[in-house]
C-alpha cells in the first residue's frame, strides 16, 4: 500500500495541552494488584515478574515459536506479566482469575451462566468506521476494532475470554476492552449501547516480535502527563543535538528545516556508456509529465525510465567491515519549511557539504546491522548493495533513529515510546517514493510512501526527516491516547498458534485474521523493525506460501493451528476467521483446514475493512470486500451421542445442531436471499466432512440423506429449516421484496460458468462478484483444477469499457469459443508432456482441459494420447467422469 506523509508545514514542536494527573500515571506510582500479589507500583510489578520470566527462559526457549534474542533483549521487551516477547507463561494463570471474576459478574447480574449462542453473526459489515487508534497505527494488514466489537457482542457476554492466534497488531484485544461501554467513538462505531456491554479478556498471540510489541502498545494505559512530557523533552533534545542534519539554505544567511529530500538513480547510456540522472530525464515539471524516454545529452541515444542500466560504486562500510557495491545515487530536490511555508530547492553546494560532513559523522549510538536473511523480499535487493538492515537508510536518518532510540531506551515509558519509533521505521528507510501525479500538479504538501507487502527499493527515494516524522507520530499518539484501556485487561504471548500451553476447553470465542497463502510475507517484511527492537521471528512453522513452503504445507500448518484453538476452545462455541485473498485454492485450504481441526463452517459474510492497500487499489484482481467465516465447535453432547449411539440416527443429530447454529433469514437491498449453508449439498458435505473427521463410517448415500431431510425439515426456497426456524423464516420472509438468487454453487469449472452467467444476468464488476464468487465455491472435486474467477471471465464474458463484466452475445461468445478452445489445448499439451515422462504423474488437472483434449484427440483419431493421459491422471476424475471415461474406454478398443 502506498502510504501518504503528511506535510510538515511548521518547525518540529509539540503543544499537547495535557498536565492534569490521569490513571495510568496513577497506576505506575500507586499500588498494582495481578494474578493475586500486590506491589507497590507498576515498575516494583515490572522488575519481579521480569526476573521471574529470566528464570523461566530455558524452559520456554523449548517452544515452537520461541523468537530469536539473547535473554537480556527478551526480557527488556518484555512487561510481564502482562506482555512477554516469548511463549507467555502466566496466560492459565490470567484464564483462573478471569474465570473467578465471572461468577462475580453472575451474582451482579451483570453476566448469565449457560448462555447458548445459536445463530452466527451473519450482518455484512459495510459502514465501518476508522477509529483514532487505528488511524495511528502501522501494521500490513488490522481489523478496525469496530468490526471486531460487533462480533464480541454477538458471541460473548461481559467477562469472556476471547482468544486470538493471529493477532498481528493486537486490535482483538482492544476491542475485549473497548466492549466496557465507556467510549462515545467506540459505541458509534462498534453498535448501538445495549445491555451486553462489558469488558472482555483478551488473549493475543502473534508469532512475530513486532506484532506483539505493537499489540502491547495498544492495550496498554498510556498517561497523557507522562507521554506530554517525555515527548517534549525528547523532541527539544533532538532537535537540540541533530537539528543541524536537516538545515538547508534558504537566501543568503536564513535556513529552514528539511522535509524530504529525493535521491535519484544514475544510470549508464548504453550507447556511450555516459552517466546520466534519471530524474534530469524523465521529470519534467514544466510539461508536467512523466517521460517513459529520454535522450543522451551526449550522444543522443533514447534512453527509458523502466530498462536501463544502473550505474555502480564502492563504498567501505565501517559497520560490517567490508567494502561494498552499491546503485549510485544523487539528491536531486528538498522540500523544506522557512517561516511557517512550505519550499523547495534543487541541492546547492551547502546541502552536499553537509552531506559531506554527515558521510565522515561517526555514530555514536547502536544501531542494527543484521544481514537480511534469505528470501524473496528480504534477498530482493542484494543487487543493489542494499544487503543488510541499515542499508535501507540514509547516513542522516540512521544518525537521528539511533539517536532517537537510545533516547527512548532510557524514558520511564519505554515500552511506549517504542510503539512510535517502529511505526517511524519503515517511514524513514530508502524505500518510500514519490507519487508522481501530485507532485507534477504542484500539491501543497509532499507525496510520497511506500508499498505494502513488499521491500521494493524504488529509482526515485524519499528521506523523510526524523524530526518532523516524530512531531507527527507523537501527535497522532496523543490524540490516541484517551482511547486506549485505561487498566491492563489483555494478555499478549509471543510465540506460535502450534503450541499455545493454554488448557483445554478455556477460550469462550475466537476471532482471528490469520495469514492467507502467500498474500504477505510477514517475517521478512517485519525483519527490519525486529532488528530495531533486538529480537527476531523464528519462522521456521510460519503459515504462509513462499519459496520454502507449497500451498500444502501452508495447509498442513493452518490444519494444526486451527487444531490448536479447536482444542482450547469451549465446546459449543464459536470462531470467526477473517479472510483476505483472491485465491480459490487458498479460500479451500483454509475451508479443508477448518473441517479438518474438527469444526464446523456455519456462514460466510462480507467484511469491508475500508480502502485496502495499493495493491488492492490498482491490481485486475482487486477486491473491495474481506469475508468471514463463521464456525463453531459441537457441543459435547453431540460427540457423546456419535461415541455411544447408532451412527444412522446420529445423523440427525448432527443435522439438529447444525441448523441450529444457521442464519435462518438473510436480507440484502429489501430482498431475501439464500442461505447457501441451508442447501442439501452443503448439508451433506458437513456431515460428510464431521463424520470422516472423527473416524465414523457415513452410513447414508446422497439420495438417502434427501430424502431423511424432505421427511424430517420443512423445505423453504430450496432450503432445509426445523419447524420452529421455519415458521419464523415465512413471517420475515413477508416483509421482503421477494427472494433473489439461488442456490447455485461453485463445485467443478462448469458450475462456476454457470454460477457467472447467472450473476451477469446483469453487468457487475470483479470487485463486485469476487466475495460472492469465494462463497459460493464448494466441495471441489479432488484433483481437479478449478481456475480463478478472472481467469474464468477472461475466457467466458466480455469486459466493458466502464470495467463491468456482462454475458457475450452471439458474434462474442464465438470469438470466446475459439479463445477458450486454445487455451484448454494448451494446459492439456502440459499434460501430454509429463504423461510421456517415465514416471510423470498428474497429480491436479483442470477438467474442462481435459474434456477438451481428449475430444481433439478422438477427432484426430490419437487414440494413443488419451490412454497416456488417462493412466497418469487422477483415477476419480477418470472414472467419476462420464465424458472423459466415455472417450478413454474408446480409445481402449481402438488401440
């Protein structure tokens, strides 16, 4: 995502405003009770859990997940027990208290014992608002903590404890507390007050030292006195010490403050082999144009922005000792401020003697020379010198951040402090660019920033100050402050969702935003803010894709997380897992995942975060909406009844709790739509999946099972309701503008064409049919490829001019044939390929790609090709296919 900068039209300074005496000053100098002892203040409480967590380390060191750092940086970190940069080992002991408070709550009336929540939250989230915490907050990817509230209010009651495996950020945790009702910005964006409002607990855990450092920070007390304070402080001695790293010239004896300064590439002509800057090139401001060419002032050889050949040079680095090659570059404009207005210069002779003076400054400070570790963002820039952390800076802005930092180091908050500087980290490094279209147009305030999920070092870098980044970031923290808890109500644990040491049947609900595919690499992308903070990621068991780690292996390790929260989570209760990827085989693994840890899926709705990531904004696959889904856990008399019982009228039972736990009516624009889960397909294919997942043979065939639902359910639009949901689904029903959609579902090539022409019936867009279209996909068959949904409407539909997608017609859909012809022909010519291989096995084939080549081959009589191909793919799609076993047994007897 490109991230704006704000302008900084004003000296570095700080007016906050704030001297009274508040709670969280009160609580670090009064006395703190926790987990049952009593200290005088917060920091008496800090120092004996901190020498407690330092004598557990070699235990917890034998967890998966544990990070990488010595004991001293973990510790430091750390702000037990509330908070460890470890596996947290008080998390049962936070549980046992927590569980005690709710029968305090239940004699106050303030909580019911035995509350069962039988429908999922199903309500598309389409009218979020950002919050001002999460407005302050950097992380790749967070849930506004209005989303997540209105999931807590649904699920739990006021004392619950709510656990979150993935927690990034830490926003599940700020939402457990924000549920307390006290906050008029929390209430209008979380929902209406009603009577379940009440604290929530919070478990976070995050596999990442970054994430958990921020999660700490945001469901921490944060006093307005002593942040006022130390921000001042802090900002007047930097600015007191290394205000002259950001001075530039403005008339003859005035300066002002830098802003940014540009670097440009300088590239070789390939003609003449002549040094040229880029930026002279293709910038023209005049013209206000971009140019993609640009000719050689020296031999008039066109030259082009996007291929060229950089220019190199060799650079001694005192901090690894060695000498290196780096891409050369030159600053080529400032933006600076003088007397309250925004300016800006080409570099005079002033700036580069300064830049002369900064290049021979010897630092001072600690700051991190970690080499990147290998993978594909981390390795993405060895080609240009750019081979460990503190490459990714200037030599100014590494002298202000490790300046900053040993400064903050030594604050009475710290652990605060810190959450500002990492959200400084990535704002200062070399990879932020400029964005050209406001610039070009003469924009009042400096554009530039970075894009997300990546480490892309760009031909045109920005240095943003230090100094002004840190006005800003204190004043956005400020101005966060009074949302944030104002008591320790959340535990945070950094380590792996593997192996959590948390007791069974403890968690009252989920919500989680795990990592989806190969979206974001997060260990690589965080590996430079964890050099900052001296401890690592240990990603060996990171769910994710990436060079290391196949979509299976992806897979196999969100099945045994999901397994591990199945396990800690009481029986009956729910899960909301957050989705956010385009990918079909990604949405399916996470589904398989799902029903093989053992739970069952109930609904999946839309979640719009808001605007998403550049990414998201620019790319063909965009979306504007994430999905969730919602599953639960069977209750423990329903495994009772499938332990102890016939399997054949357990069936039943199965069938009872899960209609139960179905949306019974959904509305979308004044119309009711399907419940797809409600559907005999879907109702099989859960039962299917619960009964193999537990070991029990299924005793019913698809025809049986139909025909038990038409005698047991009454049947309603196409969908299975009990007597008492059905009576309710006709009275609600009457209030509508009738029933839109059916019941269509994604299951083989063919069914998403026909689910596609059925939801063109009307021109939509991708972004439109994307969460449908995710949905909608069910029970795959195995070992057949179903492809994308762009790749789909690429080959099938006509893409208009306003970007909306429609049905062909006649003259389309025969151009659209022969297109799609070719391309089937060409997957299966692959196919072919690894068939006459001495041991190519096709372990996945598109169908359609098959059903093509195979009737091809029959036509040119290659009897031949259509046995190799049958015998190397898998068998069930040979033999569960009428077309594709009709031409096989043919070619059979031809042979």
């Amino acid at each position: 995502m490109a991230k704006k900068h704000n302008s900084y039209p004003v000296e570095p300074t700080l007016d906050m405003g704030f001297d009274e005496m508040d709670a969280a000053s009160q609580q670090e100098n009064g006395p703190v009770t926790v987990l049952g002892m009593t200290f005088s203040n917060d920091e008496e409480r800090r120092a004996y859990f901190r020498e407690q967590l330092r004598a557990k380390l070699p235990e917890l060191r034998s967890i998966e997940g544990f990070p990488i750092g010595s004991d001293d940086d973990i510790v430091n970190l750390s702000d037990p027990p509330y908070y460890t940069a470890c596996p947290n080992p008080w998390l049962n002991d936070f549980i046992a208290e927590w569980e005690q408070e709710k029968l305090h709550l239940e004699a106050e009336g303030k909580r019911h014992p035995n509350v069962v929540v039988n429908e999922p939250y199903a309500a598309d989230n389409n009218d979020i608002k950002n919050d001002s915490v999460y407005r302050s907050l950097f992380y790749h990817t967070k849930v506004p903590q209005s989303i997540i509230i209105r999931y807590l209010l649904h699920y739990t009651q006021p004392g619950d404890v709510v656990f979150d495996g993935f927690a990034g950020s830490g926003m599940t945790g700020l939402a457990c507390q924000s549920c307390k009702g006290d906050n008029a910005e929390v209430i209008e964006r979380g929902g209406s007050l009603n009577s379940n409002w009440g604290l929530r607990h919070g478990i976070c855990v995050d596999l990442s030292p970054f994430a958990c450092s921020l999660a700490y920070n945001i469901n921490t007390p944060s006093s307005l006195k002593l942040v006022k304070n130390e921000a001042t402080r802090i900002l007047n001695e930097m600015i007191d010490e290394f205000g002259w790293l950001y001075k530039t010239k403005h008339s003859s004896n005035q300066y002002g403050t830098i802003n940014c300064v540009v670097y440009s590439d300088i590239i070789l002509c390939p003609n003449c082999g002549a040094e040229l800057n880029l930026w002279e090139g293709v910038v023209d401001k005049k013209e206000k144009v971009l140019r993609d060419y640009f000719d050689c002032p020296h031999c008039g050889f066109q030259n082009t922005l996007k291929k060229n050949d950089l220019a190199f040079e060799s650079k001694y680095d005192a901090s690894i000792g060695a000498s290196n090659r780096f891409k050369k570059i030159v600053p080529v404009t400032i933006t600076y401020t003088f007397d309250g207005k925004r300016h800006e210069k080409t570099p005079d002779e002033d700036d580069l003697f300064l830049l002369q003076r900064i290049e021979n400054y010897e630092i001072p400070f600690w700051f991190p020379t970690n080499r990147l570790p290998e993978g594909s963002e981390t390795r993405r820039n060895d080609k240009y010198g750019i081979t460990h952390v503190h490459h990714f800076y200037s030599k100014r802005n590494l002298i202000a951040l490790s300046a900053f930092l040993y400064k903050i180091s030594n604050s009475p908050i710290s652990g605060q402090l810190r959450y500002l500087f990492t959200g400084m980290i990535m704002r200062s490094a070399l990879v932020n660019k400029v964005h050209f279209t406001k610039y070009l147009n003469g924009g009042t305030d400096w554009d530039a920033g970075y894009l997300k999920g990546t480490l892309y070092v760009p031909p045109f870098m920005v240095e943003s100050s230090v100094l002004a980044q840190i006005t800003n970031k204190f004043t956005r923290y400020i101005k966060a402050i009074p949302y944030l808890p104002k008591t320790f109500d959340t535990a945070i644990s950094n380590g792996s969702s593997l192996d959590t040491r948390i007791a069974d049947n403890s968690i009252d609900y989920i919500f989680t935003d795990p990592p989806f595919g190969a979206n974001i690499n997060y260990s690589e992308l965080n590996f430079i803010m964890e050099s900052w903070l001296g401890v690592v990621t240990q990603n060996r068991t990171e769910a994710i894709q990436d060079t290391s780690k196949s979509l299976s292996d992806y897979g196999s390790l969100m099945s045994e997380c999901f397994s591990e929260f199945f396990r800690i989570l009481k029986p009956g209760k729910w899960m909301t897992v957050e989705f956010s990827n385009t990918s079909a085989s990604v949405w399916r693994t996470i589904q398989n995942s799902l029903i093989n840890a053992g739970f069952v899926v109930a609904n999946v709705t839309a979640l719009n975060k808001g605007q998403g990531g550049m990414r998201a904004v620019t790319t063909k696959t965009a979306v504007n909406q994430d999905l969730a889904i919602s599953c639960f856990k069977p209750t423990e008399q329903l495994l009772y009844k499938f332990e102890n019982g016939a399997p054949e009228t357990n069936v039943w039972d199965f069938i009872d709790e899960l209609l139960s736990r179905l949306p019974v009516h959904l509305e979308h624009s004044n119309k009711t739509t399907a419940v797809v889960e409600r559907s005999p397909k879907i109702l099989y294919d859960r039962l299917i999946s619960f009964y193999v997942q537990h070991g029990f043979p299924v005793p019913l065939n698809a025809q049986e099972f139909q025909a038990g639902l038409r005698e047991r359910y009454a049947e309603r639009d196409g969908m299975y309701f009990t007597p008492s949901q059905a009576a309710k689904y006709d009275e609600l029903r009457k209030h509508t503008d009738g029933f839109q959609a059916s019941l269509f579902l994604v299951d083989s090539e063919q069914g998403g064409i026909a689910w596609l022409n059925n939801e063109l019936s009307t021109p939509h867009t991708y972004q439109d049919l994307q969460p449908k279209w995710m949905q909608a996909i069910n029970g795959v068959r195995k070992g057949d490829i179903l492809p994308e949904l762009m790749q789909l409407l690429e080959e099938n539909f006509i893409k208009e001019s306003d970007g909306k997608w429609r049905k062909p017609n006649l003259r389309d859909d025969i151009d659209l044939a022969a297109l799609r012809h070719k391309a089937l022909m060409r997957e299966f010519k692959v196919y072919v390929e690894v068939a006459q291989k001495p041991r190519g096995k096709i372990k996945e084939a598109r169908l359609e790609a098959l059903r093509a080549g195979f009737k091809q081959c029959y036509q040119d009589k290659d009897f031949g090709t259509i046995i190799a191909v049958g015998n190397r793919i898998p068998q069930n799609l040979l033999t569960e296919d009428e077309q594709l076993l009709q031409f096989y047994e043919i070619a059979s007897s031809r042979v």
